[in-house]
C-alpha cells in the first residue's frame, strides 16, 4: 500500500525552481530516502509533504489526504525531525516532549509515560530534567527523535538524521531507525547527502539533483544499472590469454599479476559461478574470490558527471572525474 | 490518552510561563529596570516638586494672611497630581510602564523561535494556529502581569500614599494591557526576520508612547497635541486606571473613567489578538 503518493511537484521561489516535477511513492513499513547533494530540493520536497510549504503545482496525498486541502489530517498522520534543530534550548528534554505532546492534544498521565518511555528509547531518560542548551548535538538530534515519535505518527519523516553527528551518534541514530522500522512496522521518509545512510538504511532511494529525481529503485538496482561488476580471481598459477575467450557473458577480461584475473561483468552474482566452475574445469585451482559492487558514489556520477562528494562543497565548483 | 480542546492553548501558555522561569537574570531585571526609574526620577522629582521643606518667603512676594507659602506650593502640586506627592503619583504609573515594556518586548521571542527552529514545531502541529498564538500570547501577559505585580508590590515600600484594597482590580487593568502590547509585539515580530529590525521598531515605539501616557508627568499639563496623541494611547487608560485603583488620584483627559478605561483595554486586546491570529495563521516558513 502507498502510504505517500507524490505527483508532479513542483516549488517555484521567484525564478528559482526548488523541485521540478518530482513524482514518487514511499510504500507502507518501508524506508524511502531521499538522496542527494544539498540545494537539489530534497527538503523542500519534505516540507510540502509536512504540509509547511504549499506546492506550486502538483499534488501530494498522505494516507488518502491532500496536503494542500487537508493540512490538518496530514499533520497528525505524520512525526518529523527537522534538519535544523527545533527544540526550546531554555526547556529541559521533558518540557520538550510535554508541550509537544500538549499540542497534538494529548494529556494526562499517559501523556507522561509515554514521555518516559520514549526517553529511555532514545537513552535520554536521566537527561529528562536538564535544559537541552546543555546538550551534545547527538542527544539534541535523539530527542527530537523521541518527540516525532510522541504522538503515534504512522509515518516518520527524517531530513538528514545524522547531519554533523560524530560517529557514535550516527550509528545510534542508525540503530533507533532500524528498531522503528522492524519493531514496530513505521513507514519512515528520510532524506540524507550521505550514500552510506541511504545504502545502509533505506529499503528504497529516490536519487534527486537539481530539483528532479533522477534514478529510484533499490540499492541494488540503481547499482545495477551501471551494469559492471569486477571480479577478481585469484588463481594457483599463471592462466595463459586464452582463457579470457572461453568466459561467456564477460565484457572485459585482463590477466594481471600473480594468477590474478580481473573479469568486468553485468552481473557479478548471476556469472560468477559459472565463470568459478569454468575456470575449475580448465584445471586451475581458485586461491581467492572477491568481487567489486559499484557503489552509489559510482552511480550518481554516472548520473550527473559529478560526483556526490564533490557536489557537496558549495563553494569550489563541481569538477568532474572526467576532467580530472 | 485524552483529547483537550484547549490543550494547544494550555501548551503555550505552560511553555512562556517556564521559560520565564528558567530565565532567571530576566526576573532581576525586571526588578531592577523599574526600580532604577522609582529611585532616581521619582526620588529626584519628588522633592522637587514637594513644599515640605521651604521654610522662607519668597522675595517680592507678600505672604497672604493665614498662609504660608508652603502650604500653597503643596496644594497647587497636590491638585496637579490628583491629591497625592509626586513619588506616589510616579509608582503608581510604573506598573503600568513595566508592564507594556515587557509585553510589548516580548515578540522578540517569536524571532528567536524563528531563528532556533522552533516555529517549525509550533507550525507543524495539527493545532488550531490560533489557539497556539494567543496561548503564547495569554502566557506572556500572565507573565509580565506578574511582573507588574512584583513593582506595585515594591512601591509599597518606597511609596507613602498606596492603597493595599486596589491591588486586585489594578491587576485585571494590567493583565489587558499586556494582552494588548504582546499581540502587538507579536503581530510585529511575525513580519520581520531579525531581531535588530524588531528592536529598532519597539524602540522606536515605546519610547514616545511612555513619555505620552501619563506615568511621569500628568496629562492636564500636556501640550494639547500631545494630549490628542495620548488620547490614542492604550497605555493611557492603563496608567489611569490603575493609578486610580491604587491611590485613589483621578488624573485624566476628560474620557478617562475606570469603567471606561476597562473598555478601551478591553477593545485594544480582542482587536491585537485577533490580528495575531489571522496573522499566525497565514504563516508559513517561506521567506
């Protein structure tokens, strides 16, 4: 079942367009992401479907409501955690949760368990009665977490989770996500600039630049499509040229040192067994096997001749591997 | 768990009331703001403007029979500021200034929370946007109110001539005014993005509409264009009114009754409030 149908979007500021014609689905109990460098519309994409922004054109329907039309259905269907903090500093991490929940007009003593528990979710619960200026951005970044989550959200919308997070903090981050989809079946929306969250987390990735999707599938498809694995064999002793001719379905094959074969294939799980049973039919003994996926590093500069890494410092221009 | 209607409401309301709280050099200088102003002007002027002291006759003058000069200084002062000496007259009017400054001020919050994110919260909620505002609203009159209270509560101690019976009904004159002048703030901080334009605009508002309203000197001895100004100064009524209920002086422009001062604060905070409501409510975090 689509729990987010969008459609055709697109948000003009003066001349400026943000998103240009965005179309996407995110499925129920699924993580969607949102992948790509910053500025091309991905949490402008996010805030129309929070219902913060209003579209120009196109429309975008959350569980059967329009968010245009029905913010306020939407608005209770959804939890977000924003990209920049949006939590009262001079409040303690309680304080946080109850005005939060207060406002969705929840009360009462279940209001405050549920607090609690949330807390403790998140490792925050000895921190509930401090101010959050005193807090790391970690902990800023779990209990907003824990107060998207406050109010039963079906769906859970993330934009960039982990941003300037030090490592522990992000795979924490990583953990609670993975807890929220698998525990409890949440549909999560998330956006993210860095290829290892979405290829870790998100059961699907929508690839966005310059305000249009640009390739969506799996981790796997989109790696897929540039259609090249590596294979590399090692074997027990030297194989002459022309062992390359017998390989099937091989684009290119080159003998390198020490018995090393490197094989570029469209599909490496498919070939391999084959190429291992042909190679052991030719009487070579196989010391070692490893192959390389292309990653989605690899794939975004199929994409856009540039890559995501690059893309992400504003201020030096995108330079290309190609012209490098 | 259960639905409140009035819970957004409730939220805000607990949520300016803690912050409040939790900033405590704000509760020093709210003391302190007002008390600067009671020790050096109202102590200063006071003896100024007080016979007591003058002993002597004046040169050139004759004295008229069976009185003397100061009894005659004191009565002209006396009439001028409604029955009661000048330090009584300025307290009493410094509730009133405190509270509006603080109100009036406190839409800077809303620039804060813009910069810190945490409008984003408030609008995302699939809360009424205008209850969400005017608990804002309703907690920092709460507030100041009690910062009013605080200052009356200090001019006791450094003025003679209040009245402990006024306190409660003051009060209500007050908590309208703050209502008023935190609408205002709001409807004000909600147009701009920074906190520099939003000082420049109160600064450049309070400081004409305090020294028009009556606080420091009575508005019978006003310029008559600034008695028209003053005429269209909510703070006006505010100052009337709750020195009328603390000390008993009745100094004002011709329209300024008790009754009439409760409908004019009465008016000014339903029209701000509402203005901040439609103004929340077409908000949204597009620049």
């Amino acid at each position: 079942m689509d729990v987010i149908v969008v459609e055709n979007l697109v948000k003009k500021y003066k001349d400026v367009l943000a998103v240009n014609g965005v179309s996407f689905t995110v499925r129920k109990g699924e993580i969607f992401a949102l992948l790509g460098p910053n500025g091309a519309g991905k949490t402008t994409t996010i805030h129309i479907i929070a219902t913060l922004l209003k579209p120009t054109s196109g429309r975008v329907i959350v569980e059967g409501y329009d968010a245009v039309k029905e913010p306020g259905k939407v608005r209770r269907l959804i939890g977000i955690v924003f990209q920049e903090p949006s939590l009262d500093q001079q409040l303690t991490a309680y304080d946080n949760m109850y005005i939060h929940g207060r406002l969705y007009g929840y009360s009462g003593n279940e209001l405050r368990k549920r607090i609690l528990e949330l807390l403790e979710f998140v490792d925050l619960k000895e921190y509930a009665f401090k101010q959050v200026k005193h807090f790391s951005g970690g902990m800023k970044r779990r209990l907003e977490i824990a107060r998207g989550l406050l109010t039963n959200p079906d769906i859970l919308i993330l934009d960039e989770p982990t941003i300037g997070l030090d490592p522990q903090s992000r795979a924490r981050v990583w953990e609670y996500v993975r807890k929220l989809k698998n525990d409890l079946g949440m549909t999560i929306l998330m956006t993210t600039h860095y290829l290892d969250e979405a290829d870790e987390l998100a059961d699907r990735i929508a690839i966005m630049d310059h305000g249009r999707i640009i390739a969506m599938g799996t981790s796997l498809e989109l790696k897929n499509m540039l259609g090249s694995d590596v294979i590399y064999l090692k074997l027990s002793k030297q194989a002459p040229e022309s062992l390359c001719r017998e390989f099937n379905g091989v684009k290119d094959c080159r003998l390198l040192e020490d018995g090393l074969i490197e094989l570029v294939v469209e599909n490496a799980n498919k070939v391999l067994p084959e190429v291992m049973k042909l190679v052991m039919e030719k009487g070579y003994e196989i010391r070692e096997v490893s192959y390389r996926k292309p990653s989605l590093n690899e794939v975004f500069l199929h994409l856009t001749g540039r890559e995501l890494r690059d893309s992400l410092e504003a201020s030096s221009p995108p330079r290309g591997r190609w012209h490098r | 768990m259960r639905r409140v209607n009035l819970s957004p409401l409730i939220a805000m309301v607990y949520r300016q009331v803690k912050r409040w709280f939790s900033a405590r050099s704000r509760l020093v200088s709210t003391v302190l703001n007002p008390l600067v102003w009671i020790i050096f002007l109202g102590l200063g002027w006071g003896s100024v403007f007080s016979a007591s002291g003058f002993k002597g006759a004046l040169p050139g003058i004759p004295t008229p029979p069976g009185l003397s000069i100061s009894d005659l200084v004191q009565k002209y002062f006396n009439t001028i500021f409604g029955g009661v000496d000048y330090l009584t007259f300025m307290v009493s009017g410094m509730a009133s200034m405190t509270v509006f400054l603080a109100s009036f001020i406190g839409g800077i919050s809303v620039i804060w929370d813009k910069q810190f994110g945490y409008l984003k919260e408030t609008l995302v909620a699939p809360a009424s946007r205008k209850l969400v505002i005017a608990g804002r609203i309703l907690g920092d009159a709460i507030v100041t109110t009690v910062q009013g209270l605080i200052v009356i509560l200090l001019g006791f101690i450094i003025a003679s001539g209040l009245r402990i019976a006024g306190v409660g009904i003051a009060l209500i004159y007050l908590f309208l005014l703050a209502i008023t002048f935190s609408s205002l703030g709001v409807v004000i901080a909600l147009k701009l993005s920074s906190v520099e334009g939003f000082q420049m605009i109160v600064n450049l508002l309070t400081m004409p509409l305090m020294f028009m309203s009556g606080v420091f000197y009575p508005f019978t001895t006003m310029p008559s264009w600034m008695q028209v100004i003053a005429l269209y100064n909510p703070l006006s009524y505010a100052v009337h009114a709750v020195r009328y209920w603390l000390t008993g002086a009745d100094v004002g422009l011709s329209p300024m009754t008790p009754l009439n001062d409760l409908l004019v604060l009465a008016a000014g905070a339903t029209i701000l409030l509402l203005t901040a409501g439609f103004a929340f409510e077409k908000t949204s975090i597009e620049e």
